[in-house]
C-alpha cells in the first residue's frame, strides 16, 4: 500500500510540475507574442484614435468653409 501511495504522489508531483512548465510556457508565449504585435504596430505608420478624429474635425471644418465660400462666391458672380 506505501508504495501505491509513493507512486501516486510522484504521479502527482509529476503532474503538478508539468502545469507549472505549461504554465511558465504559455506565460512565456503569451509575453513573446505580445512584444511582436506591438514591435509590428511601432514598424507600420498607423494613427492614433485622438489623431485621426483631430484630423476628421479639420476636413470637416475645411468643408464648412468651402462650401460658405462658394456661396458667397456664387452670390457675388451673380450680382456681378
């Protein structure tokens, strides 16, 4: 009986250390993989979220004024 529960608990402890390797190595993998995302996205010349909607709000701003202006324009070639 001593060695049923010997070879039980090195079963065990066998066990116990292969979760731990496993672990180790998805937390490893895990710490690898997010380095090369984010290496990747530094190397491409994405915007940011705050640029792109600063940019958004120029365009439509620079919109306004044309479209303002063509009618003054407009207004003006018809008086002439």
């Amino acid at each position: 009986m001593t060695t049923e529960n010997k070879f039980f608990d090195d079963i065990s402890k066998l066990m116990t250390n292969a979760m731990g390797v496993a672990q180790g190595a998805k937390s490893e993998a895990e710490t690898a993989m997010k380095g090369w995302v984010d290496r990747w996205l530094a190397d491409r010349d994405f915007v940011t979220r705050e640029e792109f909607e600063a940019v958004r709000e120029m365009a439509i701003k620079a919109r306004t004024e044309n479209a303002e202006l063509k009618a003054r324009l407009d207004a003006l070639e018809k008086d002439a």
